[in-house]
C-alpha cells in the first residue's frame, strides 16, 4: 500500500482535502480511503455501538415520560426550565466552565514550563499526578474533611482560628446567659444589663447559667457569703454568680450553697445619664464591689465582651464559598492531569527554535510568549476543551462535597441530571432532556475547537 | 461513603453511590454447600442488597444457616446505595438476583409498579400472617399483592442521652414532650445544650418532625398525610411544627445552635452526646444510635448510653416510627424454587434469631424469641416495636416519592433545612411542603 | 529531551545572564516548593487518617498525630487485607485496566492517524461527531449497553466491562493524539510517503515514536480512569469479576465518614498507579522530534 504523491501533497501546507482525484487516479484515491477506513473503522464501530446509540436513545427518550412509554413532546423541556434548581445548576455550571478550565490550563502551563528547568521535575510531577490516582470519592472526603467547620476537625479552620487566635484572646465565658425575668436582661449588643435599678448601699447577686461546672476556672469558689455580705453607704457590692447547682435540686434566682461565683468578669456600673461611673473585675467567688460611688440610681451592667462567642472559622461550606470550594478540590485533582499532558507537548517542540531565540538574545518571558505559547497552542486547546467538557460533567466531587441544605446553592446540571434520572427522580425521560441541554451547551467548546481545526488546516 | 442511610437509598445518595461507588458490593464469597443435605441440594440463590460491612457479615450468617437447613447455596452481592439502577441494569443484561433485599416501602412499590416482582406464596404469606402483626404485611403489599417480607426493621422513636449529662442537671427521662421541653431548658441551665441535632442530614429533621405528628395527629391523619390524602397545609401540619419549632427555637436547646445543627451530620450529632468532650446532652434518632455510640464511641450501652422512648405529644399515644428492609422475589430470578425456600425461611423466627445473636438487628417477628437479642437495651427496643402491634406506623419520607422524601438539597429534607435555619413561620413551611409535595406525588 | 540540563546552555551565556539564570532558577524552586506543599497536604491528610481509628478520626483532625505519633498503626490495613476477595478482585482489576488501556491506545492511534493524515469523506465532519461524543456522560449507555451486552452474552463479564471503558475513553483519546499528531511537520510525513513508505509503516516507525510522549500521557490517564472506575464495575461485572474498587468497599460501615475504609483502601489502591507513572514517565519527555526538524 504505498501512497502515491499527488502534486499537491508535495507541496508543503497545503490542505490534503481539498485536490480533487481525477480521472487515471480514482482507484489509487479508492485505496487510500480503504487504508484510511481500516485505520479508523475500529474505534468507530465502538464508538457507535456503545457510545452513538445510547445517545440518540436518551435524546429520543427525553420526548417521553418518566415510565417511557407516553410521549409527551416537549413537555421535559419546559418542566426544566420551570424548575428554578435547573437555572441555578444553569448558573453554577457557567460559573465553572469560566472559571476552572482556564485556572487549570494557566496552572498546568506555567507548572509544566517551571518544572522543565529544576532537576525534580520527576518527583513534583508524580506529586501532582498523586490526586488523580485518588479515587473521586476518597478526594472528595479529603476536602470534605479539610473544609469541615469544627476547627477540631477541619484543617482549613484549624489554621484560620489558631491565627485569628494568637491576635485575640477568647472570651471567658462565651456561652453564659441569663434567665428570663430573673434581673438580668440583654442588650442589643450582647451585653446584660440590670432590669431593676439599684443604689450605692445595696448587694446585688447577678445569676448566669449556661456554663459547664468544669469550664469554670480552678480558683472558682462558692459565692453566697460574698452575696450576703452587706455593702456601706457609698458602695455597691455585689456576686455573679452561676445559677446552676450541679445535680439540680438549687432554687433559680437564689445563691445556693453549692453554686459558685464567675471570676474575672469584668462588671460596670452605669450611672444614670448613661455614663460608665465606674468598672470592676469579679473576685475567685464572683464578688465585685464599686467604692465612693455618688448617690443615685444605677444599672449594672456585664458588657458583651465577657461573652464574646469563640471565632468559629471561616463557612467554607456555607452557601456563598461552596462552589469556589468544590472547585478549588477540583484543581487539586486537575492540575496534574493539566500539567502533564502539556509537558508532553512541550517536550515535542522544536529545541531548536528555542535554542535560536535564545541565542538572539530573547529573554525567558518573550520565549514564553512569543514561541512557546503559539508553538503548543494545538496541546492547550486539547486540555482546555476537554476540561470544558469534563467540567460540564462533574457532579461526584458537588454531590459529596456539598452538604445537604447548600447542595442547591452548589448544584451544577450534570448533578441535575443524575438526580432527576437515577436518583430520587427515576424519570428518565426528565433525565435526559437534561442531558441533551448539557449536549448544546457544549456546542460552543466544540465550535471553538472546529474553528482552530479549520484554521490550522488551512 | 458518608452517610449510608438506607431510607436515603432508592435515590438520593445515588449520585453519589453509583457514580464512586460509594458503597459496598460485597465479595462473591459463596456460602458453603449445605452440609444438612436438604430438598435443595445444587441450587441457587442469589441475594441482592444494599448492605455492606457489618450488616452483610451477619446476614450472611443467616443464608448460611439457610444452606444448612435447605442445601441451596446462597451468594449476597450487594448493590451500594442505589439499588434501583443496579438491580434495573441486571434485569436487563438477563443477570437478575433471585431476592433483593430492598431498604424503604418507597422501592418496594416503585419495583412493583415496574412489574419486577413476584407475589410470594401461600406458604410465605400464611407464616406472616402468624408470625407478624398485621401493618407489616399491609406494608409489604402493592396494589393487593404480597410482595415484600419486611426481615429486618428500624425502631425511629428512641432519644438517646447521656446518663451523666442528665444526672448532672438533676432531671429524669422525660415522659411528655412537654417535660421533654423542659428538662431541656434545665440542661441547658447546667450548662450543656440540651439536643444534637444532625440538620445537615434532612432525614433526621423528617423524623423528628414525623414522630411529634403520630402523637399529636394521631395515625389516621398520619396515614393520609403519608398517601398525600391530607395536604401539608392542614392545621394538623401546621401544628406539628410549631410544636417542633419550640425545642429549635429554645434556648441553647440545640448544640451549636441552629446555624451549627445545620453542619452537624448524624454520626457527629452522635458524637456530640457520646464522644470523648460531650457539647450536647441527648439526640433523637433510631435505635442504631445505640450501636453508633458503642462501636465509634466505645459507650456501654445501657450504662454510658441509654434510651428513652420518643415522648407523646400533646395527649396522644407515645410514637412508634419504624421502617424496615424487606425481601422481594424478582420475577427475572433464575431459581424460584429456592428464592420462595429463602422466604419461607426469612419468615421463621430462626431466621430472625440467627441475626439478632449478631446485634445492631430488630425483628418485626413477634414469635422471635427476645432472648435472643445481646443485650437488655437492644431487647427492650424489639420489645417496644413488636408491642406497639398495629400501631406501628412507617416513616413517612420513606413512604413518598424519593424527590419529596429522600433527596438530598431537595423536597421535605431541603425544606425543614429551612425551617431549622429559621423556625418562625411554621405556616409558610407547610406551605412550601405542599407544593413540593404536590409536584413529586403527581409523578 | 533533552531533558533541559541547564549547563551546556549557561556555557554559551554572558555572566550577567547566568547570574539572572541563577536568581530566576531560585524563585522557580521556590514556586515549585509552595506549589508541591499545598498539593501534599491533603496527601498527608489522607495518608495520616488511614493510619488512626475511626474513633480518633470521628474525634480529631489528622494533624494531630504528628504530635502524638503513638496513635498510627496499620490496623485498618490489615483490616482490608483481611477480606479473602481482595487478592482475586486485585487481579480482576489488572485484568480489566491492562487490556482496556492498552485497546484505547491502539484503537485511537490508528483513527487518529487517519483524522489527522489520510483522506477520506466527511473526514472532518466524522471527527467533530468524535470529539462532541466526549460529553456523553458514561450514565447514558448504562442501561441501553446492559440490554445490549445481556443479548450478546457479555453482561456480567470482564471483556463486557473492558469493552464499555473503551468506548467511552475513545473520544478523549482520539480528540488528544489527532491534535497531537497534526502537529508533526508535513515535511517529515512526505518524506516518508516519497521514500515509498506504506501508511502502516509510517504509522508504526514514524508517527509513533514521535508521538510516545502523547501516548504515554494517554496510556496512564486512561489506565487510572479504568482503575479507579467503580461505577461501571458495579453494573456490569459479577461477583466472580469484581475489581478492588467494589471489593474495597463492601467493607463500608452504614455510618460514619468511613475514612477508616475509604484512605487505606485509597493509599492500597494508589500502588499500581504509582509503579505505570514511573513506568511511563520517561516517555513523557522524549522529544523525538524535536531532532528530527530542520
């Protein structure tokens, strides 16, 4: 089977396509189109087998009921568009095509070309090739686990809260409060306030619940001697205490034997015209007292920063990081598979060219971007369609990522269209119009694609 | 995976299950030939479910004394989470099991709706009529049919708390749900929020929702809510979460509060009560929280956890919720005989007692023997779920359209999300239901 | 390549330029370094988890065990190893990945030769079909391909499930080596045809070798695919033909993260990926071409 060379093959770029075989050559022509079919015929057959004929099933079926037995025209279609879960998927899904394809082709590239000059490229490629060779559900836990919020567990929040720590001291008692009509009430900003007023001369005894007995400090100590204790004319004594004794059976509102006093809480009195007149810090049994006070009426008052609740973290899974979450997992996956195949291309370019520009006194930055770039564009378009592509297909990483109440927040269509077909749906009529919606959106990539093929070819 | 929830399993975490492989397909171990030299020697039945770990181990351990007994091999293959993809592609490569053991009355009917299904036998039949109380059975029939035997069941009533936290705060297992509300607020004075509650999981929130309606609805109304007879709209609905609405809405009644039930899952929720640094004194869930806290957490049970039944509400009879896995014979099967041999044998006491030696196991069986069960606690719940006879009413999410009951981010689950995150408008919440209600039910 | 030793080159450079070299390879390190620690950490997350109890994962972020070392042990391996189906699903694995991967490389070299360089109807047309099949999510074909193979006896066996993760790996494989191979210059190619070569020859000596480091790159994504793979597994093998992803996880608990099962079971089965990429990675930088142009 040797191929003959038309004249128009000889000459260099020139579309094969286009020379029309003539007369005394058609039958060579008939044998290349033999060679050509033996060449392809195989994968083809597969193709169309196994991979045509579903498709053009599920796009027949989407004209069906969930039973697939009524045909129900294009009713699917507008029951889609009517359902505001598939605008959002709608949504998520552009946001991202946007986003993560072209992250991931920027990544693999700039990695691929840095790796090329340190002498462990082998090892940081096997590093991030490692993601890939994870299993979708292991990586999806991973990240499911690194973005949990209880900083005890998730690491992301570990490391936010150690930070946010090491600048802010936590609050001392960030669950205590009051009881309802028992004198103590809150205020807008988190602080309690006296209900009652009171005067120099009185002893106040101010009960707080919600702490645990062992969360209180060591030097705790019980606190109904300070609370009888009686104040002199000019001062204002008074006990925080916690209202709770430990095996129930104490009385609420009163200082029983066994309750103790809250130490270091800072306490204010506030004087009529809404003045500080004066601060104080409760003492190991919860006593504080304010001397040389003037007369008058007073409200005393726990300001909010006794029960600064503990810095939590960051919601990474909450509905407004969840989608940048599941994707930043998806580039921990992806980069590699970016990186690879674009060091493959990158190894195919011609030194040569390289090597001249070099010479000529181009810096790195211009061989980069006026040779290397233009040289891989074919490999790039490659990875970037079929990320495209793989990303309108993603749905394990959203589904096992996000938890139950932001999964709408994070719903893409490929999501969509499992849970309508296969999941709780099982109408896979619905299903597959979803699909077929997922079939048109890609048609851009494709066009895309089409367009730099045709351009290269000619 | 995470949250293997069999009610969840027709559907929602399919995704998930199919697409990774989320879930076991147990190993084609193939019990021993029946030493017992039975009518059944050299055939061949071919079990499908969706349990893997330790719930396959043991009930492989009752096909093996099925083989004992009848000679017939029995193989399990286990079909992860979603067993209606599975078992429907088997069906169609020609490759169908000749059981499948399916995990919510949901499945059931949508198998029997496709015509996949068997009725059993006479025999089956009549030692279920003996043997069990008659809303199982009722369960296992679609459309005048007796298809599934319910084998293994789930007891949704019981709230598990910590004996120390509850000690501590000087307060009893409540006997009302308004004790229950107040012995809460009392936890919470001593400093420990009252429940766990694993909003992130929408099935705990049905439940929870589920049980205070059985009590205070009373199970006619349950019954017709359950068929979507009743809208969601009805005072009765309306009511039930107002009164659900109170414990979220209390006073440190909820760990983390209701921002922090919300990223709360149920083992965590689990872990809140029974882990090492406890953060809540007690968690509603079914009787598996029991072996959740003593297998991850190491609780004895009875002694560091214990149970007390779901409190009645309002006046009305304390709830039993309950829901099960239940055996249907395919029709595709390759060995009728010996799948009709399995159910007659899954209908016997013996078969029953075989898991219930093994743990984390309750029979609706009322001729088991509670001996049989490991342990006082475990027995006392079987106890509690054969007494409550026909009164025993199955969790209604199991019951409704997947879409509406058992997705995640969707239907019931996705909406008492929402009413966790703010349980203000109780009517608006029923509201929303009944228009998902509406739209799944019509499918 | 050609790997790109940097001496000969610094020879040839003025010293201010080698001083530049010097600086700019250190912050390229330095890149490399912070890239590869991010990318490592949740390696070790995982790695870590596999080696705690449940109980110390339900309890504790991993980390912690870098303080406490005395908590690692191998006990969940050897809780998974336990499982007598492991050693036949391992083999079922390798015997679907190998032929699956290799089929997928020789199938999508021979149709991306003849997109990329021989002629014939609807050439251009045909592979657009081809590369648009790439969006077809492997859920579509699960139930029409089950009916399929139920009639011609393919259901439940290895060749059937090997035969499903070829044609769905086709696309990408061909899309992949066709613009590959369009880019080996036309000179090379019409050499060869005027020498009188045959297209299999051309094929098999020229664009091959050429394209190895495409191929390698494909081979070993394909492979992990398959690997990995769980879902088609789970349909369409039995019991007797079940890969290690579906034996792994019968070992699942109904609760719980799992993460106990799921990070052993995920370092168990990183092994085989591990030893093709080191196979393989030679063929990634093995620009042939490269010396080939002039």
């Amino acid at each position: 089977m040797t191929a003959l060379t038309t004249p128009a093959r000889t000459t260099a770029r020139s579309s094969p396509a286009v020379t029309p075989p003539s007369g005394p050559r058609r039958s060579a022509t008939r044998r290349r189109w033999f060679v050509a079919v033996v060449f392809a015929l195989p994968a083809l057959l597969l193709l169309g087998v196994l991979v045509v004929y579903p498709m053009l099933f599920s796009v027949g079926r989407s004209f069906f009921d969930a039973t697939g037995t009524r045909f129900v025209g294009g009713d699917n279609y507008t029951e889609m568009f009517r359902d505001p879960a598939t605008l959002k998927a709608i949504r998520n899904s552009t946001i991202w095509v946007v986003v993560a394809p072209t992250l991931l082709t920027g990544l693999g590239l700039i990695l691929a070309v840095l790796t090329e000059k340190v002498r462990w490229a082998t090892a940081f490629k096997l590093l991030l090739f490692l993601p890939m060779a994870v299993s979708f559900l292991a990586a999806g836990i991973i990240f499911r686990l690194a973005y949990e919020e209880d900083p005890d567990r998730g690491v992301l929040n570990a490391v936010a809260v150690g930070v946010h720590d090491t600048f802010q001291d936590a609050s001392s008692y960030p669950t205590a409060r009051a009881r309802d009509g028992q004198g103590l009430a809150k205020g807008a900003d988190g602080s309690f306030r006296t209900t009652g007023e009171t005067r120099p001369g009185r002893t106040v005894a101010l009960g707080l619940v919600g702490v645990q007995p062992d969360e209180l400090p060591a030097g705790a100590a019980p606190a109904r001697r300070a609370a009888s204790a009686t104040a002199a004319p000019d001062e204002l004594r008074g006990v925080v205490y916690l209202d709770f004794t430990p095996g129930g059976g104490g009385e609420q509102g009163k200082v029983d034997a066994k309750e103790r006093g809250l130490p270091q809480l800072a306490v204010e009195a506030v004087s009529g015209d809404g003045k500080v007149a004066a601060r104080a810090t409760t003492a190991a049994d919860g006593s504080f007292r304010f001397a040389d006070l003037a007369a008058g009426p007073y409200e005393l008052r726990l300001p909010a920063r006794n029960f600064a609740p503990p810095y939590e973290g960051i919601s990474w899974l909450g509905p407004a990081l969840v989608t940048p979450a599941v994707i930043g997992a998806y580039l921990w996956i992806w980069t590699g598979f970016a990186m690879v195949l674009i060091g493959a291309g990158l190894s195919a370019l011609p030194r040569e060219t390289l090597e001249a520009a070099r010479m000529d006194g181009a810096n790195e930055w211009q061989i980069f971007r006026r040779i290397t770039v233009p040289l891989l564009a074919p490999v790039l378009t490659v990875v970037f369609v079929t990320l495209v592509i793989n990303v309108m297909k993603v749905f394990d990483l959203v589904y096992i990522i996000a938890p139950g109440p932001v999964q709408e927040e994070a719903t893409v269509l490929a999501t969509q269209m499992w849970l309508v077909s296969f999941g709780g749906g099982q109408d896979q009529g619905l299903g597959s119009a979803l699909g077929v919606l997922l079939l048109v959106l890609v048609v851009p990539a494709m066009l895309f694609n089409v367009r730099r093929f045709r351009r290269s070819q000619s | 995976m995470m949250r293997l929830k069999r009610r969840t399993v027709a559907a929602c975490s399919s995704a998930l299950a199919l697409a990774l492989g989320a879930t076991a397909c147990g190993g084609g171990d193939i019990a021993p030939a029946g030493s017992g030299g039975g009518k059944l020697d050299g055939s061949k039945v071919v079990v499908a479910g969706v349990w893997s770990g330790t719930e396959q181990k043991n009930f492989r351990k009752v096909l093996d004394a099925f083989t004992e007994k009848t000679g017939a091999e029995a193989e399990f293959i286990s079909t992860g989470d979603n067993v209606s993809t599975v078992i429907g592609s088997k069906i169609e490569g020609g490759n169908a099991p000749d059981v499948v053991m399916v995990p919510q009355t949901g499945v059931l009917k949508q198998f029997a709706h496709k015509g996949w299904l068997l009725p059993l036998g006479k025999k089956t039949e009549q030692t279920v009529t003996d043997n069990f109380a008659p809303v199982w059975k009722n369960y296992g029939t679609v459309d005048g049919d007796f298809y599934g035997l319910y084998f293994k069941a789930a007891h949704k009533s019981t709230v598990w708390y910590s004996p120390d936290a509850l000690d501590q705060a000087g307060v009893k297992p409540p006997k009302t749900y308004a004790e229950m509300l107040k012995s809460s607020a009392t936890v919470a004075d001593s400093g420990l929020p009252a429940f766990a509650v694993a909003g992130e999981d929408g099935w705990t929130l049905t439940d929870w929702f589920e049980n205070i309606y059985l009590s205070q609805a009373g199970p006619q109304k349950y019954d017709r809510l359950a068929a979507h007879e009743l809208p969601w709209t009805d005072p009765s609905v309306v009511r039930a979460l107002t009164t659900l609405g109170e414990l979220f809405s209390g006073k440190d009644l909820v760990a983390g509060g209701r921002q922090g039930a919300l990223s709360t899952d149920f083992p965590s929720s689990v872990g809140q009560v029974f882990g090492a640094d406890p953060e809540a004194a007690m968690v509603y869930e079914g009787d598996f929280v029991g072996s959740i806290a003593k297998e991850e957490y190491g609780k004895k049970i009875g002694d560091d956890a214990a149970f007390f039944p779901f409190p009645a509400v309002d006046g009305g009879k304390a709830p039993v919720v309950s829901g099960g896995d239940a055996a249907v014979v395919l029709k595709d099967g390759r060995n009728r005989k010996a799948a009709m041999a399995l159910m007659d044998y899954l209908a016997t006491p013996e078969a029953a007692e075989v898991w219930a030696a093994e743990g984390g196991f309750l029979s609706p069986n009322q001729k088991a023997d509670p001996a049989a069960y490991g342990d006082d606690t475990t027995r006392s719940i079987a106890k509690s779920l054969v007494d409550a006879g026909d009164t025993v009413r199955f969790d209604m999410s199991d019951q409704a359209p997947a879409t509406f009951g058992g997705t995640k981010g969707m239907g019931e689950w996705k909406i008492l999300q929402d009413f966790l995150r703010d349980p203000a408008d109780p009517k608006g919440t029923a509201a929303a239901l009944e228009a998902a209600a509406a739209k799944a039910f019509k499918n | 390549m050609t790997v790109i030793t940097d001496t000969p080159r610094q020879e040839r450079q003025a010293w201010p330029a080698r001083l530049t070299r010097r600086l700019s390879s250190g912050v390229v390190q330095a890149v490399l370094i912070v890239v590869g620690l991010i990318w490592i950490t949740p390696l070790a997350g995982l790695f870590l988890s596999s080696l705690r109890t449940e109980r110390d994962n339900a309890g504790s972020g991993w980390w912690t065990a870098l303080a406490g070392p005395g908590q690692l042990s191998l006990d969940n391996y050897s809780t998974l190893l336990a499982d007598t189906g492991i050693t036949q699903a391992f083999w079922n694995t390798v015997l679907i990945s190998v032929p699956a991967t290799t089929l997928v490389v020789v199938l999508s070299a021979l149709a991306a030769y003849a997109f990329a360089w021989l002629e014939f109807p609807g050439r251009d047309a045909l592979f657009l079909v081809v590369v648009a099949l790439l969006v077809v999510p492997v859920q579509v074909g699960l139930l029409p391909v089950a009916k399929l193979f139920g009639q011609l006896g393919l259901f439940g066996t290895i060749p059937g499930v090997v035969l499903f993760h070829v044609a769905y790996g086709l696309p990408f494989a061909i899309f992949l080596l066709r613009n590959y191979f369009a880019e080996i210059p036309r000179e090379m190619l019409e050499a060869a045809r005027m020498d009188g070569g045959s297209e299999w020859r051309i094929f098999a000596q020229l664009v091959l070798p050429v394209g190895r480091p495409a191929l390698a790159s494909l081979a070993i994504f394909q492979f992990l695919w398959v690997w990995n793979d769980m879902l088609v597994a789970l349909l369409f093998a039995d019991s007797a033909s079940q890969p290690l992803t579906v034996a792994l996880q019968s070992q699942i608990r109904q609760f719980g993260s799992n993460i106990d099962v799921l990070a052993p079971g995920a370092f168990l089965s990183l092994v085989v990926p591990v030893a093709v990429f080191f196979a393989f990675q030679r063929h990634f930088v093995q620009g042939v071409m490269a010396g080939s142009v002039k």
